[in-house]
C-alpha cells in the first residue's frame, strides 16, 4: 500500500472517532438533563403524596369512631359433589359372531 493510501485511512479513523467522541458527550449531557428534569418531577410528586397523606390522616382522626358491626353468619360451605359416569355400553356386530358355527357344528 502506498503511504497516500495509508494516510487518508488514518485520517478517516481519526474523524471517525472524533465524531464518535462528540456524539457520546452530547448523549451523557442530555441524559444528565433528563435525569436532573425527572428528580424535579419526583420531588414535586412526592410532595404532593405527602399532603395528600396527612390530609387523609387529620381526617381518620377527626371523624368518629363507627359502631361495631353486628355479628354476621358465616356463609353455609359449598360442597361440589361428581356426578356418577355414565357409562354407554355400543354391542356391534364385528361379522364373526359364530353364527356360521351354529349349522352343523362343520367347519370349511
């Protein structure tokens, strides 16, 4: 190979990873920003569970306690019983029932 060949091959790499370098920073900062953008939306979340938990609790504790339920009967227990198989019991006739046999007790 000549040295022309051989230098514009290692141009071509070295392009190549620089392109491959910048594509790689740009993806890391705009994951940094996404994470950054979802930690906020976490935060502004769980604060809104939060109050919404003490409201919920400042309720429970507010409002009085409700009388005891009556006893209630348990329910009657379900039992599942099979049924008997039914059998079906098919005589065909095969055609060497014997019948030939009973003439004459002779056999051709």
């Amino acid at each position: 190979m000549r040295k022309l060949h051989i230098t514009i091959v290692a141009l071509l790499l070295a392009g190549a990873a620089v392109l491959g370098t910048v594509a790689m920073t740009r993806t890391a900062r705009v994951g940094a920003a996404t994470t950054q953008r979802n930690d906020a939306a976490y935060q502004a979340r769980v604060k809104q569970l939060n109050a919404a938990e003490a409201k919920l609790r400042r309720a429970l504790a507010a409002k009085p306690a409700a009388p005891a339920a009556p006893a209630v009967a348990s329910a009657p227990r379900v039992v599942y019983r099979r049924p008997a198989p039914i059998v079906v019991t098919l005589h065909k006739r095969q055609g060497d029932d014997g019948h030939e046999l009973e003439q004459g007790g002779r056999d051709d």
